[in-house]
C-alpha cells in the first residue's frame, strides 16, 4: 500500500488521473475503457472504516464531456 496511486493514459503523455492520501491507499480495480481517465481507490483511515474514492476525468468528444462521462458511469463497474 502507498499514500498515492496514479495511472497514465498513455505512455506518450504525463497525464492521467491520480489519488493522493495522508492515509494509505490501495488500488481497487475499475472495469473500464477510460485507462487513465479513472481510477479507484480504498483508503484505510485509522480507526474509522475505509473509504472507497475515484478519481476522474473525461475526454472530450466534439468539445463535450459529457457523452463520455455517460459511458463511464453506465457501463463500467468496481471490479471484486
């Protein structure tokens, strides 16, 4: 476990979507097509239950995000 976890979008560009903690945070896997746009995480807050957190950000398709953002929520699932 570690007080961040990223992921890039593409190797190319430093980019990507990101979660940073005082606390510990673990991965948690998100079925999704958006690599980088989203990324998901559970915090482990000392003496409280952890906290599930994602980060992100959508493309942007003929200057709207919105269509994306659609496909994300709908579609795509916490992987257990």
């Amino acid at each position: 476990m570690k007080y961040f976890v990223l992921e890039n979008i593409d190797r190319k560009r430093n980019l990507g979507s990101g979660i940073f903690s005082k606390y510990l945070v673990e991965k948690v896997e998100f079925g999704n097509n958006y690599s980088g746009y989203v990324i998901s995480g559970e915090v482990s807050i000392p003496n409280v239950s952890n906290l599930t957190v994602i980060s992100l950000h959508a493309p942007l398709e003929d200057q709207y995000s919105i269509i994306p953002l659609h496909r994300i929520f709908s579609a795509d699932k916490l992987v257990s």
